[in-house]
C-alpha cells in the first residue's frame, strides 16, 4: 500500500490522497484476509497480543506497561496474561535489559520496553556488552535470543533534545544483535513477531510519530515477515532511494513529486538495519546507478555512511554520481529549530535532482 | 475599605498590624520586620543515622510574607503556564510544580547563591528561587530568545550560572552523579558551600544514584540529596515502584531526613541542618513529603492514578501557601485584604510578563547550529540540502 496513503497529518494537505497499490511484494507476502483498518500502536498491541498468546513462557515489562504503556501499545495484555507476565518495572533502564538479558538466558521470550529510545543509553552497556555477546562468549552454551527491547524513536513534531532521537547507529555498530525498523502498521506486526520470535537479541525501534497517524490495513491473524529483508516499495529507473521507518512517508512524496520532473525513483524499505541486505539495495544499485539515503539521525556516523560505503565498495564502476546522504544535522536535535534539523521533502528532493544531474 | 485607607494614610497612624512598627503598603507589601517569631513544625522530623534538629524554626515577619509571596508568585507562574500551553504558546514538555513550592522556597530560605542546586525537569521555580525573572522563565518556555538557555533548552533545561543553579535535565537521575561531582569541586575549592541534588521518587530507583551515595560517602563530600517524593514517578505510585518508599533511609550508611515538604519552615530548618551537616559530615538524604497536583506533565491529567479526593484532600488540609497564610493571620503579620492584595499583585506581575515575553523573537536560525563545541568550533551546514558544510575546527 503506498504510504502516502497511510500517513495522514504528517504530509499536510497538499497531496490527494488517492488508493494506489505500489508495485512492492508488499501486498503478497502476507494474505489479506480478515483485514482490518488500526493504527501503528494497535498493530504492535495485536503482535504482542499474539506473542504473548502462542508462547506462555513470553513476558513483557517495562515503565508503565501494565496499564496500556505511554503510547498505549501494550494494552490489555495484563487483563488477559496476568501479572506475573505483563508488569512494571520500576525507573531503571539498565536494571530492565539487564534483567531480560537473565531472563531470556533461562529460555523465555523477554520483550522489555524502553520507553522513549532517548532512555536506553543507560542500558547501552548491558545491550553491547552483555545481549549482543552472551552466545559468543559462551561458546554456545548461552544465549539471550529471546530478548526483544521496543523502542520508541523519532521526531513527533515537539519532542525537543530528549523524546526525539533516532539512535539506530549506536546499536547498529554492535554485531550480536539485529536492529529493526518498520515503516508502517502492516509491518510494525509481522516484524515485531518475527523480532520476538527470532533466536537472536533485538532492538526493535518504533517510530512514534506513527503511532497513531499511520493507519493500514492490517490481517488479523498470526502472521511475521522476513528479516534482513529488504524492500522495494516503489520501482524506479533513475535513482534508488533507501530509507527505514518514518522517514519513508517523507521520502514517498519527494519521489512523487520528482516523478513530476520525469525522475522515476526506486525506494527501498530497509526494514532490518543490522545484519542488512545488501543484495537487494545493490540490484538495485546496479539498475539505477544512483543512490540516496535518508534519516532522521545526524548524518556524521549516521547508518547511512554504512550503507554509503558499501555501496560504493561494491558498485562503484557502476555509480554515475556520488553516494547523496540527507539526514539531520549534526547538532543535538533541537527543539524550536526542529523544522531546520529535519531531512524534509524538499531537501529530499534538492538532492535527488542534484544526483540525477550530476 | 481598608485598602484606600492604608493608600492615604502617608503617616500610617492607624496600625493594622500589632507587632509591626509600619503598616504593610501596597506598593511594598514585604515587611521589613525582622523580630524573630518562632513555630513549630507541622510534625516532627524523622531521621536515620543522625540526630534530627529541633522542630521549632526561627522565622520573622519579613521572611513569611517573602515566602507567602515567592510561593504566590510561583503557583500564579505554574497555572499560567498551563494555560499557555494549552493554548499552544508552549510546546514541547511542560512539567509543574504547583504544590511543591514549598520545597524551593524553604531551601532558599536555608542557604546563599553561592550553593549549587541541580534538579531534574520540573525545573520552573526552583529557577525562581534562584533569582531568576519571570520574564526569563516565560520566553524559555515559548522558545524565545529573551528566555534563560537563549529559547535553545525549553521547559526542562532551565539554567543560572551566577546563582549556581546548574538545571534543569531530562534524563531521570543523571543530574545527582552530577551533582556529586559538583559537591566535590566545591569541598576542593574550600568555599564552605555545598550542593543540593534534587530528584523524585522516580528517580530514587536509577542506578546511578546509589552510584553517586557511594561516592559522595566515600570521599565525604558536602552533597546533599533531596528525594522530592510527591508519591508518583509520572503515574507510578512509590509503593508500586519501590520495595522501600523510605527514601531518606534508602542511603544506608548515608544519615538521612524526612522532611514535611509543604510546610516551608520544616524545608527550611532541614535545609539548614543539612549543609551544616555535610560540611562536617559529608553527604546526607533528605526526603520532602511533597504532592504535585497537577499530573506528570501537560499531558498528564493527573487523575487516572489517583483520586481527585486525593488531590482536594492536598489542597486543603497541605497547602504550603494556605499553611503561611494562617501563620500570618494568627501572627497578626498583614490582614487577609493585604494577603489577598499580594496575589493580585503577583497576578498581573505574572500577565504583564507574558506578554512581554511573547514579544521576544524566536531564536535566528543560525544559533541552530551555536554551542554544539565551544565557542567558534563545529560545523555549520548551508544551502537547501545543508550540503555546503563549514568546519571551523582548531
């Protein structure tokens, strides 16, 4: 479904919006039966819903979870799972992950919620140092894969220095665990199922803005979706576009409208950041021979300098201009400057035209 | 009416206040009396690992109508900036202290500008405490460059440097390590002052504070930590979060204090206990039995987690302005008219301030880019895509 469909307020009203099926896989890799129109905080709601159902040795914990959670994404489990599975924690960031780190030692699915990713550094020494490692210092013997940490991120329009940062990178930096983003509701749920059921630790950010803008079409039933998967939501010839999470939205417009300039723009969903799939960014790299990455975290040490040198490692008899990067800038993310930090449409846009003209 | 009749009287021949050898003017309405007055405390203090002080506090006419008009002003302050951010002027995370101002201003009361405080978010009127204007507080909360941090820090992140008020942070517990550290540098400077850490019953569970308790114990430096227990971390209660909600005994070896956070005359003795404590002593715990009314922040009712009995219940039978305003009328220190007259005065203080500030620019888009490093070094990007960048580095 394309996303501009989905996302509401975020865009302003310049843009119809018109029902449009995308050509992505999107619409295939899970059936559409029992759909049902809810939001990205419902969505996650009915994975941990499911999760918590066909696994009883699931668990979910963190601030304020018990009674619905901030951004009211884990409601209802206490009512339904008890609480001696659905509980608080008390305010400590590195005391909940060091705790689902023990817990998921001892086989059990630990989803601990972080309740705004600005929280987490405080458990970043228990991510990196105890989750991405345990299976590797152990020898095998160990390991916490039934640890899934959700987080919000993003900007939310005025969340200022600390209820808006995109710290994706830090963690991606970390081999060990996986990094997962999703763009939209319909993904939120089967990425959330497959993170929760996956063997390895997650860090499964979501981005907040979404929570009750974006609004899909989503199955009802159990359903997950691949892993170090990437996506094509958009087919184009001139340039790939890669992207993850909220900043897609944002991207789909400025490819709509360069489209009007008879730029035909490729964008593609990362939805895993760590371990990320490189065949399918460089195939496409290969078709278009232009790339552009965009995120919300500054651009200095932001995870598109990965995917940047990568690609150019790979493909770079075939690029027909320089790797473009629009991100945010590098300050901390400000608080009446937001606009200006943001990678908005137009800057998008000024960039895409820079690198199609190169 | 007794107002137009103190305005007129130039001689002040009639009296209304017995103890007083002047009348309470409108236009100055602080007395100058500075007969010492002693009262007692509302309860008794409790205490761990130490001796608790005295329960009766030595106070005097000037000092309660300060604090009733401090305390005035800041609650004016609060429900004013409620209203700004419901009609949008505020953006961002607004988090009030209506209720508490006991707490700042029975600390001020204890100690000199030369003493450090550093808090956590709900900032606004220990800044006032610390001498800060309202117009400073106003802009910063609009984003305005008349505010304290220029309108760059917003509600949380409210700053005085020439009265040693270090903020005004965001990250629950951060500040007291902190705040440690400062305690240090003044123990090494050997300036007598000491540093008093705030955080909230939330706060009281992070890590890092019982990381800081070691510290300052170990190298007895002169911190003190105040638990602002207003019984809820957002929409937690404390039994809920806390194996021990005894916050004041939580530092073990620490000696600690529990402290009636309403009543202003109790923060101000256990205020004054304490820095002559950790100058001698090296740190100590004091717990303020606070209540915030309204909730966590604006977006916060306040009232999914507790009853509104509860808070009315507050309100009447703690409130720290009520609790000054009786001392003051059975003291005979000003008629309910003058009181009264104060919150008017503070009232339009309070409105006239709005909207100057609200006539203070937003900050220029350059300064985006300003203090990232010190001063003159960084990065400034230009152009629609920020792709010319400029690096002045070293």
């Amino acid at each position: 479904m394309a996303l501009r469909n989905i996302i509401g307020k975020r865009i302003g009203n310049g843009i119809g919006l018109v029902g449009r099926r995308s050509l992505s896989t999107a619409t295939s890799d899970v059936e559409n039966r029992n759909a049902k129109s809810m939001n990205l905080y419902s969505a996650i709601n009915q994975a941990l819903h499911l999760a918590l159902e066909t696994d009883p040795r699931a668990f979910v914990f963190g601030e304020d979870v018990s009674f619905g959670g901030v951004f009211r994404c884990t409601t209802g489990l206490a009512d339904r799972f008890g609480k001696a599975r659905v509980f608080n924690t008390p305010l400590c960031e590195q005391g909940i992950v060091g705790f689902g780190i023990g817990l998921a030692a001892m086989g059990n699915r630990a989803i601990a919620e972080i309740q705004f990713a600005d929280y987490i550094y405080p458990a970043f020494d228990q991510i990196v140092n105890e989750a991405a490692k345990f299976r590797y210092r152990s020898g095998n013997q160990f390991n916490c894969g039934g640890l899934t940490i959700r987080a919000p991120y993003g900007a939310v329009g005025h969340g200022g220095h600390y209820h808006s940062q995109s710290p994706e990178a830090f963690f991606c930096h970390v081999p060990g665990i996986k990094v997962v983003i999703p763009r939209s509701p319909r993904q939120a749920k089967g990425l959330l199922l497959s993170c929760i059921r996956d063997p390895n630790p997650v860090v499964f950010f979501e981005p907040k803005w979404l929570y009750r803008l974006a609004v899909e079409e989503v199955p009802e039933h159990d359903y997950m979706l691949p892993l170090s998967k990437a996506e094509v939501i958009r087919q184009g010839s001139d340039i790939t576009l890669v992207g993850w999470g909220a900043q897609l939205s944002i991207m789909e417009q400025a490819c709509i409208e360069a489209e009007k300039d008879g730029i035909s723009c490729e964008l593609i969903d990362l939805k895993t950041l760590i371990p990320w799939d490189k065949e399918t960014v460089e195939a496409s790299v290969r078709k278009t021979g232009r790339v552009l990455i965009s995120h919300e975290a500054p651009v200095t040490g932001g995870f598109g300098a990965e995917i940047s040198a990568s690609i150019v490692e790979r493909c770079f008899l075939r690029l027909e201009a320089p790797v473009a990067r629009v991100c945010g800038l590098d300050t901390p993310f400000p608080l009446v400057f937001e606009p200006f930090y943001m990678p908005s449409k137009n800057k998008v846009l000024d960039a895409i035209k820079a690198t199609v003209n190169y | 009416m007794a107002l137009s009749y103190l305005r007129s009287s130039s001689s002040r021949s009639v009296n209304l206040l017995k103890p007083l050898s002047s009348s309470l003017p409108l236009r100055r309405p602080i007395s100058t009396d500075t007969t010492p007055i002693t009262v007692e405390t509302s309860v008794p203090f409790t205490s761990h690992q130490c001796d608790a002080p005295s329960r009766s506090v030595e106070t005097n006419p000037k000092e309660l109508l300060t604090f009733f008009r401090d305390m005035a002003l800041m609650r004016r302050m609060e429900i004013a900036a409620d209203s700004l951010y419901k009609a949008k002027f505020i953006r961002g995370f607004c988090h009030l202290y209506d209720g508490q101002e006991a707490v700042a201003v029975g600390m001020e009361a204890a100690i000199t500008k030369k003493d450090c405080i550093i808090t956590a978010y709900r900032d606004h009127c220990t800044f006032i405490g610390r001498g800060g204007t309202l117009l400073e507080v106003f802009a910063e909360l609009m984003g305005r460059q008349a505010g304290c941090s220029k309108g760059k820090g917003g509600s949380m992140h409210f700053y005085k440097k020439d009265s040693n008020f270090y903020g005004g942070h965001g990250i629950v517990g951060a500040q007291v390590p902190l705040g440690c550290g400062l305690a240090f540098a003044q123990k090494y400077s050997k300036d007598e002052t000491v540093t008093f850490a705030l955080y909230g019953d939330g706060a009281a569970n992070q890590g890092q504070l019982f990381e800081a308790l070691n510290i300052s114990a170990l190298w007895d430096l002169p911190a003190i930590l105040v638990c602002e227990n207003n019984h809820y971390g957002m929409g937690t209660a404390e039994w809920r979060a806390a194996k021990s909600p005894a916050y004041y005994k939580r530092g073990d070896y620490v000696p600690g204090l529990k402290v009636d956070g309403m009543d202003a005359l109790a923060v101000k003795q256990a205020c004054k206990f304490a820095k002559e404590h950790a100058l001698k002593n090296g740190p100590i715990i004091l717990e303020m039995d606070t209540y915030r009314y309204h909730g966590h922040s604006m977006s916060d009712p306040g009232s999914t987690y507790r009853t509104r009995d509860e808070i009315s219940g507050v309100r009447q039978e703690r409130d720290p302005i009520e609790r000054i305003r009786k001392l003051i009328l059975s003291h005979d220190l000003a008629t309910e008219e003058e009181l009264k007259d104060i919150e008017k005065e503070v009232r339009k203080e309070v409105d006239d301030t709005i909207t100057q500030a609200k006539e203070s620019p937003m900050p220029e888009p350059s300064k985006l880019f300003t203090n990232v490093y010190a001063k003159g070094l960084g990065v400034e990007s230009f152009g629609a895509d920020r792709k010319e960048v400029r690096a002045t580095l070293p």
